[in-house]
C-alpha cells in the first residue's frame, strides 16, 4: 500500500487512519477468508478512506470471499495493494468490472454510484452502496443491520439477481444506533440533534488538510486551505455541504429524511445542526429526545448497555463520557450523558451524547454487516 | 507584561491572546482614560486571560478612571505591568486593597469572589464579579448590559455604597446576545442548546496546555495532561465542571438558571449540553428555539440584524457562517444558521447557531460595559 494517496509518514494520521490489515504470520495461519464457496467481490474506490477501512473490516471480520477486485479510477489503477498475503493489482472500474462478482463494496462517491451501480446490479451484483446517490430511493432498502435488517430480508448475494441496498449517511447511522432501543421502547416523537464531525467525512485529502493546517498555524504561517475554504485548524464551521432553499444543508435533510425512511415512519420530526470539529475520524452528536411515552434514564441506560454495536460510558462522578479519540478505530458506538431532559415536563425527554467512529460504523463496517446477511 | 504567566513566544497563543493595550504614540496622544475625575478602580485576577482582556478593553474603550489597582494573588505580586504609558506593581490583594475603589472588576475565581467581594462592598466599591459566586444570589443583579440593564439601575459608582454585580458565564451571555431579541418579539417558551466551548473559559494555562499537546501530538509524543484529564488536541469532550446528580454539569446548569434570572422568567425552560472543542478562545452554540408566538426566519434575522452587539452571517449560497476563529478578538457575537425548525409545526420554532468571543463578550467586554453603566 505504499503508493496511496495518505501520507503514511505522518504519525498523526497513521494513529487515525483505518489500520492496516492485521499482519499474516505465513503458512501455519490459516486463512479462512481466502475460500471457494465465499462470493467473488469488488471494492469500488478502494484507495480512498472508506475503501481502505474496507479492506481493514473485510480481514478483521475474516469476511470469507472467492476473489476480491480492487477497482478504483483511472488515475489510481495500477499501483498495487497487499491484502490477506496476496498481491492486487488496482483496476479502472468500468461496466465491465462487475461480470461475475456477487458482492460489489461501492465508496466513491455519488456520481461514480449513479454511473456503475446500475451496470453492476443489471450483471447480477448486489450493490453495498455508501454514497447518498441511492439512498432515498424507495426500492432501495437503506440498513443498519441493527436498526431495520428486515428492510433487506428479501436480498441475497451469488443468485445472479442484482440489487442495489443504501448504506446510510455517517451521522444518521451513529445517531440511530443510539436513538432506536430507546424509540423501541418509548416511540421517539421529535429530536434534535447537533453535531460535532470529523474531517474523514471529507476524505483522507481532508484529514491530511487538517494535518498540516494545524501544523502551519502552530509554526505561524498562513494555513492551505484546498478542501475546506478555510481554516479548519483550532476552528469549527458549519458543515461544508450545500445549503439548501429551507436553510438547513444537505448533511442535515440526510438526517431528517434517512431517520424516516430507516424507522418507517414518516411522522418523526427531526431537526439537525451539523458542524465540523477539528478532529480526525469520530463523529459527536448531542441528541435531544422527545418520546410519547414515559422513559426513565435509569430505563434508558439500561437498555443501552444491552442494546449491540453501543457502549455506555456515563460515568457522572469520574467526569467520563464518550469522546471520538476513544471511539476512533473501534466498531462500538458509545453513548453517555443520559439525563432526563430538564425543559420537558414529566419523563419523556432524554439528553444523550453519542461518539461513533466515522469511517468504521459510520461506514464500512456498516456496509460490511450489510454484506454479510447478504450471504 | 512579560512576567506573564501566558507564553509570549508563541505564535499561536499570541494570535489568540488578547490583544496588548494599543500603542500610544508618545506625547502627541491625549489620554482621555486617565483623569481627575473618572473613578478609582481596581483590577482583581489581573495576570489572568480574563485581567489581561480587562485591561485592553479598558483600554479599548477609553474607560476613564483616575487611578488603577494592578491586584492579583501572592504568587503574581510585584509583577510590573505596564498600561497606558504607566508603570504598575502587581499588588497583592487583600481587604484592604479596595480603601477609596469606586469600582473593582474581579476574575480570579469564585472563592477568592466570595472571600474579597464582600470586604470591596463594605469599604463602599461596586464590585463587578466575573466568577459564579453570587450570581444566583437574589439580591445581585445578573447583567448583559444589551438584555437587561434595568436590573443594576439603583447602583452607581462613587457614591460611598458599595454593591455586587454578577457577570453572567460565558455561555449564557453568548447565547443570551442572540436570543433575546427574539425573545423579545416572540417569547422564548424552550432552548436547546448545544456548545462548542473553547479552551480559555479554563484559563490561559488551558490554552497553553492545547497548544503544547497539539504539538505533542504531531510529533507522535503522549499529549501532557495537567489542566485537563485527557487528551484535547484532536479531540473535544464533555465540560469538565462537575456534574450533578441531575446528569448536568455546573456549566450547564448556569445557562438553565442564569437564563431564568435574566430573563426574570421562571418558566423559560432550558437544556443545554456543554461540549469542549479545540478552539482557543471562542465559543460558539448550536440553539433549538420554541416560541410562544409565530416567529418566521426573515423577520428574525431583520431582527437579529438590528440587535445591539450581535453581528449576521448568514450567507447560504455561500456557505458562510460564524465560525469562533473571526469572532475571536471580536465584540459582537455572531449569529447565522437562521431558519425555520422543520421539526416544529407551525412558525414558532428556529434554529441558530451563534460565536463569541469567550474572553471578551463572555467576560471582560461584559463587565467594562457593566462598570460604564456605573458611571
């Protein structure tokens, strides 16, 4: 992986950046992923962040694969990537690609999802999409396997029927993670959410910018601002994606619209303020819930610490709550700062903070366990 | 000043700092500020971030005084400090520093408030006090000069009888700047709010201590923790003021109850989730509003145009809003984000999103505002 686009010099970003696959210890491990009856693959965009966390998941989960075609564009085919002991070869994605993969892992971006995501799926592929392209389109089920698994019961991957299933948005999936056991029990009527996001939803060109405006300003020279029109270094700002006619910005309407559709239910009033903090790879949001029926916080700290892919660190006395440093590099979401709501009468109100690693759960883990009920 | 205890040296620190008292320009500058006829005044906590920023705001706005008390612990006395052309020794502060002070500004914490304000009071000085001692107290007015300054009309400087006057925290006033004015017109029936809070509501060494683990951090070191518990480069955590049994923490609990003080309403219901950010010294808060009364986002942001010391950026095609680096070393607070909450039927609901600065409007411009309605 020595010519990806990340800096692998730097210490900080090394420290943040999806770990390399776990290191093989030659022939007497025995690879269980590497295998015939696994499906055929594809990572689409497998040089970017989300496509290497791709990989990074696929081996920590020894998700089990015939083959696997790393497919990225034109300007990145050719450099070579180690995975599991063996060596690839980065393919130009074309329509073609997909002849007999059953499984394609899509990050690339929307426009590039648009473009192949359709020809995969006319092949036979089922489509674990993470761009937004799809997302919102009724026949594509949008899953967090925690949250909604039925919405994709009927997809399986290698019957020769393609199909394409939405990965959420970053913010949706940590937020939801956290929010559903406590809307299973109680209905969530209204929330509101303000965010605290990671440069690595901007990409690993993002996470360098942040890199080395920190270092700029810190040696007092004017920091380079060519992702983000501004400095990001000791700053924060309103998040970078357009604004629409209503005022709220499209990372916002992902969180309004995608929790309606994940929870089928069209009802559920949601309100977002999503802003970007100078931090690397986990996302914070500080949630807001209104319920119509009565939620204790001892009730709700309970059913979080049973509910799966959440932690609860809430611990009042020792001042400890999740943070995204402790939750950078891990699968689990964490959740703290669950306190019944001071300005709703009775108990139907909660506070909640949640931390959850952006390119992990926020996306290719999530993708990942999507793939694997599709087999 | 350069026995400070805040680093000189650094670029960063010195950027973010505040600002050094303006250059005189010798003989030539008529000094309107120090004059016969302007008060005695005393500076409590002057080697602080919050003392210094006293002092160039009062230098900023040409407050006149006659005489001036450089007062700060033991361990700071003897310290010179230069101001407007004079040479002054920082004073250890005792009772009876405040014999013929018309007016003292304190910021060197809440017990050393609750041990000197009251012996200032008794020897006849209008202490205004930026810690939390007697904010809550129901016979000390709790003050932004913008909101409600008919709350300290019955106290003026100079007339022999002392007083207390509370300065707000940081949070609440920044919030406040914004919200009243719309309270105002519509009534403010429920906030939620979340913060971005920087590192300077923690003192200089709290500034210092981002800046060094900052580049700790990009030198691959462990960031040195000794103001905060953790590591805040790259990072943001919740508040570390104490939490209650309630689930809140200090912090948060003073914009709850400072807001119903101010706003001498006891039935405004808010909640609020206090969130530290690695930003020097500004703070900047995401605000769900509930109005009693329709409210929609064009009037409040002609509104909030027209409000003393507030500032609209608001600029959706292109992307530009307050961020807490263009506020810092600022007077206004900044306000943009306005629009319509879609997850409140009706008009009677928006969100915002507002930056100030933490050191300046968030205490030493507040409290000189203060002392000048004193005169």
């Amino acid at each position: 992986m020595a010519s990806l686009s990340v800096s692998r010099h730097s210490h900080l970003l090394s420290g943040f950046l999806p770990a390399r696959p776990k290191p093989t210890s030659g022939p007497t491990r025995v690879r269980m992923s590497l295998r015939d009856d696994g499906p055929a693959i594809a990572v689409v965009g497998v040089t970017g962040a989300v496509g290497q966390e791709f990989l990074s998941v696929l081996s920590d989960r020894d998700f089990p694969y015939r083959s696997i075609k790393m497919l990225a564009s034109q300007r990145s085919a050719g450099r070579r990537i180690v995975f599991e002991d063996m060596d690839y070869v980065v393919e130009e994605l074309t329509a073609d690609s997909f002849d007999g993969v059953d499984i394609a892992l899509f990050s690339a971006g929307g426009s590039i999802s648009k473009k192949f995501g359709p020809a995969a799926v006319d092949r036979g592929t089922v489509v674990v999409d993470n761009s937004s392209a799809f997302r919102m389109d009724e026949k594509v089920p949008l899953v967090i396997p925690e949250v909604n698994p039925e919405a994709m019961q009927h997809i399986k991957a290698g019957t020769g029927k393609g199909a394409l299933i939405a990965n959420p948005n970053c913010s949706t999936i940590i937020c939801l993670m956290a929010a559903t056991p406590l809307h299973r029990r109680a209905k969530v009527l209204r929330m509101v959410v303000s965010t605290y996001q990671a440069a690595s939803g901007a990409g690993a060109a993002a996470m360098e910018e942040l890199e080395l405006q920190t270092r700029e300003v810190l040696e007092g020279k004017p920091p380079t601002c060519k992702i983000f029109n501004r400095q990001y270094a000791f700053n924060i700002f309103s998040h970078n994606a357009p604004v629409l006619s209503n005022g709220y910005n499209e990372e916002e309407m992902k969180m309004v619209k995608e929790t309606r559709k994940i929870w089928n239910d069209k009802d559920v009033k949601v309100t977002a303020t999503c802003i970007r903090v100078p931090v690397m790879r986990a996302h914070a949001e500080s949630v807001n819930l209104q319920f119509e029926n009565p939620l204790d916080e001892n009730t709700a700290r309970d059913i979080l610490k049973n509910a799966p892919g959440v932690v609860v660190i809430d611990d009042r006395e020792a001042n400890s709550f999740p943070t995204p440093l402790e939750v950078s590099n891990k699968d689990d979401v964490a959740v703290g700062r669950i306190r019944q709501d001071l300005s709703q009468d009775g108990n139907q109100g909660l506070d909640i903070f949640i931390c959850g690693d952006q390119i992990r759960k926020g996306a290719a883990l999530n993708a990942i366990q999507i793939a694997e009920m599709l087999l």
